[in-house]
C-alpha cells in the first residue's frame, strides 16, 4: 500500500484572496493525493481497497458496462443508511452497508461523491452516495455508526476510498448552500470535507485515499449532471465481499 497523504486543513478564511489562495492550495494538494488512474479502465480501483483481498469494488467511468445483481437504492440526497441483504433495489437512500459475502453494493453518481468503505476487521462494507446534502448531513459519518451498530465495525478499521466527483475547480455554489458548509466561500471541495468526516469519524488518515480528478473536466471519462444537464448518464460504483467458496474469484 501507498503512503498517500491527503492533508487539507480548515481555515477561517475572510477576503477574497485568502479564498482564492485556500481553494488553490486545496487543488494543489488534491494533486499530490491522486490515486492512479489506468488508461482506458472501465472501472477505477483504490489501490487501497485492492490490497484487501477479501474486497472486490470498482468506481464506474462513462464507459463501464452495467452490472448484474447489485443491491440499489432510490437515492434521494438523504442521510439514510439501509443494510443490504439481497440484490436488486432496497428503497430510498443513500448509502448501502453489508458483511454479506457474495453481494455487491452499488450507488450511481455524476459530480456527487461515491464513497466506498471496508472494515477490514469483520469484514463489512459500504458504498455511500455524498452530495453536498448528504454531505452537509454527514453521510459518511452515520454510515460508519450504522456499520458500527450492524457489525460492530470500529472506525480505526476502516479503509475508505473517496471516488471521482465534481472538483473545487467547477463545483460553484451559492451562498445558502456554502452556509451549510460553515463558510464563506464560492466553491466546495467535497473530497476533502468527506475526508474530514472520516477522520473525524477515527479512521485513520493514512487508510483514506481520493482521486484527485474531477468529473466536470474529465468529459472523456466522467458523466457530469452539470455539464451535460439534459441528458446526464450516471457512474455506478459498487463493493462486494468476494465468496469465499470456489478457487477462483468471479470476474465482473
Ligand atoms: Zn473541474
């Protein structure tokens, strides 16, 4: 596994040129965080979910083909965390969890953040759906209560991968939903206030890891609902516990 460092620190930013400079400190650092991106891959990977051997996942592009038998949800930019017990869709929310082998947990995103989380001690998983509702409501935060509730997962077991999202480049807000966010800024960085949610959850910051890409400027490999308002596709990103029976893994 990588040491991949994803610092961001909060600041109480007042002029316009503190903002500028933050948001242009918090791209730089995005950069340096940047998990590897294959050429050409259908589905991203976390290197660091990858070194679970017991976890299969993949952030889909705009290329990626569907998926059979995956659990879904009706997402409605909630905070409800629903546990997964069989494929097919669940009801309405946002964020899937299960220790069910052999089940692949799955949200859609374009722009809004898919996060996707395992416990590598009892061996649970997540797959999160984070705008900035569900950002500003703490998704991530209650997914990691409900896994805690469920499985008995603890924070400090937690692998977390922040997939690809609409960057702090191109995600301007107004000034109603920058409030929620406690600040008084023009543009959101939503990798990093997820981030921030999960170490302040306790997971551990060197078991986090984000792509620095944003899905608004990648038109080539990112469906983005702001860029293509009329007609936007959407990504799925899904996370399995691999079946422990049979020699080898089943491909997807
Ligand atoms: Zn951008």
């Amino acid at each position: 596994m990588s040491e991949i460092k994803f610092p961001f620190e909060h600041e109480e930013v007042k002029g316009e040129e503190k903002l500028a400079a933050a948001e242009a400190k918090n791209e730089a650092q995005l950069e340096i965080v940047k998990m590897p991106i294959v050429e050409n891959a259908a589905y991203l990977q976390s290197p660091i979910l990858s070194a679970l051997p017991w976890v299969s996942h993949g952030f889909g592009t705009r290329t990626a083909s569907a998926l059979s038998d995956l659990s879904t949800l009706k997402q409605i930019h909630s905070d409800l965390v629903l546990v997964a017990d069989r494929p097919g869709l669940l009801g309405e929310g946002d964020a899937l969890v299960t220790n069910r082998p052999d089940l692949a947990i799955s949200i859609r995103t374009a722009d809004c953040y898919p996060i996707l989380l395992a416990d590598a001690k009892n061996r649970a998983i997540a797959a999160v759906h984070a705008g900035w509702r569900g950002t500003a409501a703490r998704i991530v935060q209650k997914t990691i209560e409900k896994m805690n509730a469920a499985f008995g997962t603890s924070p400090g077991d937690i692998y977390a991968a922040v997939g690809p999202g609409i960057g702090v480049c191109c995600y301007e807000v107004g000034e109603e939903v920058a409030r929620q966010f406690g600040a008084a800024r023009t543009h959101l960085d939503l990798a990093s206030e997820n981030r921030m949610q999960l170490e302040t959850a306790g997971v551990p910051p060197q078991n986090i890891e984000a792509f620095g890409v944003c899905t608004f400027c990648d038109a080539e490999r990112f469906f983005s609902y702001r860029r293509e308002k009329n007609n936007p596709g959407r990504m799925t990103s899904f996370i399995e516990i691999r079946p422990k029976i049979g020699p080898e893994i089943k491909l997807r």
